[in-house]
C-alpha cells in the first residue's frame, strides 16, 4: 500500500492508472476509522482495480472550532486498517498541501442545503462541496463510494457531481451498525462509557418511529420522538424531521414510499446523526 502527502504525486499516480486502463475507486473519508468505511473499501476493491482512500481532517466543513479541535486522528492505525482491507493507496494531505490560499468558492445546492444538517451547521456544505471536488480532481476516479448514514451529505455529492459536470459515479453504502444498532461513527470514540450504552437509543426510537409510519402522519411521529427523547436523562434531541429522501424537503401528512426520519442528538458533547427509512 502507497502513502501520498502531496497532490502531484497522487494525481500522477492516479493519471498513470487511467491510462493503463485501470478502474480506479475512492474512499474519502476524515479518519478515524471503523469498520463502516472498511466495507466502503472492501466494496470499492471489489469493484475497481485500484481504491484510492483518502484522509484529511476538512477543517472548512466544521463550523464548530471546538469539534475541529476534538476529532479524533489515528493515522497510524488507519493504516494498518486499510492494509488489511485491501486499500492500494493513502491520500493524506496536511491542510496546508490542499488549501494553500483560502479557499473562496460558493456553491448553490438549492433547497437540499437549507434543512437539517444544512440549517444546523452554516457553511458545512459548501466545505464538503469544496474538499470533494478537489478529491475527485486529484485521485481521478471512475466510481466514489459514500455511507448513507449521512445520506444528506451523498444527496449534496450527487448534486455537486451534477453542477460541475464531473464523470464519476456516487455508490450509496448501507449504514453500518453495531450489533445494538448504533450507527458506527469516527465520533463515536469520544462518548464516555456511559453516552455509549446510552446511545442504542437513537436507533430504537428510530425503529419505533418506523413502526408508526403505517398509520400515523409525519407530525404525529415527529412528536412522538421529540417525546421519547423529552425523558432520556442523558441524550438531548437537537431535531427529528421525516423529510422525501428524493428532494429531502419536510413532510408533514401520510407517510409516502421513500420517505425518511432524520436526526441529530448530542450524547453529552458528542453529536451523532442516524437516519431511517420509514417505508
């Protein structure tokens, strides 16, 4: 396996692959890696020639300084990781490699920007939007895989893909979970042992809110969660919305064939997000 620091020496690794007829897959992730991107990579080797993983801390996405500050970093065994999963090469930049000017650019991803995570966190998808096109600028891939746990996030990627004309596929990946349901998280190192026995909850109240989707409309369920998160003693809702998982605008009435429950909660400082689909 091949590490890279440095943007010419991946783009010329990556230059030199297309034209010896390789397919090349790419992992972007943060770090801090569990076995959910590990099947993301052992997806993408399965499916290309080369998989291409990157890791960088984006501080442009986090407009919290204090959540820049506590992400976890463990390249070292991030490594050894991604060796055994199969991973080809290692893009792992210091942030003064990928922005050495302040990066200016503004997209426009319409109403998909403006609810949940995009009301919440000001400016966090522009910096996805930035960091990935530059990704995909400098590995050159034919196929980018992403989880949908953060599936607001994929429905931006697709969108970006479309602004900017870029040829590269997006391969949504299942959440994975452990085996109590939690979702798997770089953030979820930081809960305390209390937060993480704590934590399960999210999805069962996501699976309840499931359950009620056969006779109750999304403002009834919407309560109802709001509710069940009222009296947990540890975990605090920051918001549950039931929203189209094609155009991700709020739904209020019946609940409809590809509809999804969203939500963000902070197990003490630690903010974890889930998602289910409700039909």
């Amino acid at each position: 396996m091949l590490l890279f620091k440095t943007i010419k020496e991946t783009r010329d690794y990556s230059e030199k692959c297309r034209k010896s007829g390789l397919k090349i897959g790419f992992v972007p992730t943060m770090g801090a890696l569990h076995e959910g991107h590990l099947s993301l990579v052992r997806r993408a080797k399965s499916e290309n020639d080369i998989v291409v993983c990157s890791i960088f801390v984006n501080p442009i996405q986090f407009n919290n300084p204090d959540d820049l500050l506590k992400y976890p970093r463990t390249l070292e065994r991030d490594m050894e990781m991604l060796q055994e999963a199969g991973c080809d090469v290692v893009f792992a930049p210091a942030v003064e490699e990928m922005y050495p000017e302040k990066a200016t650019k503004e997209y426009d991803f319409g109403a998909l920007a403006n609810v949940m995570e995009g009301a919440f966190r000001p400016g966090h998808f522009n910096g996805v939007g930035i960091v990935v096109h530059k990704l995909f600028d400098i590995t050159l891939p034919h196929k980018a895989y992403f989880g949908e746990k953060d599936f607001q996030q994929l429905q931006i990627i697709k969108k970006l893909v479309e602004l900017e004309h870029l040829d590269v596929e997006i391969i949504p990946c299942p959440i994975s979970r452990e085996t109590d349901g939690l979702a798997r998280s770089s953030r979820n190192e930081r809960l305390t042992p209390e937060m993480r026995r704590a934590a399960p909850y999210i999805y069962m109240v996501l699976q309840e809110a499931g359950n009620l989707a056969k006779t109750n409309t999304a403002a009834e369920i919407e309560k109802y969660v709001k509710f069940k998160f009222d009296s947990h003693p540890l975990l605090k809702l920051e918001y549950f919305s039931i929203a189209s998982g094609n155009d991700l605008q709020p739904v209020t009435g019946a609940i409809s064939e590809g509809d999804m429950g969203f939500i963000a909660v902070f197990a003490g400082e630690v903010r974890l997000i889930d998602n289910i689909q409700l039909k």
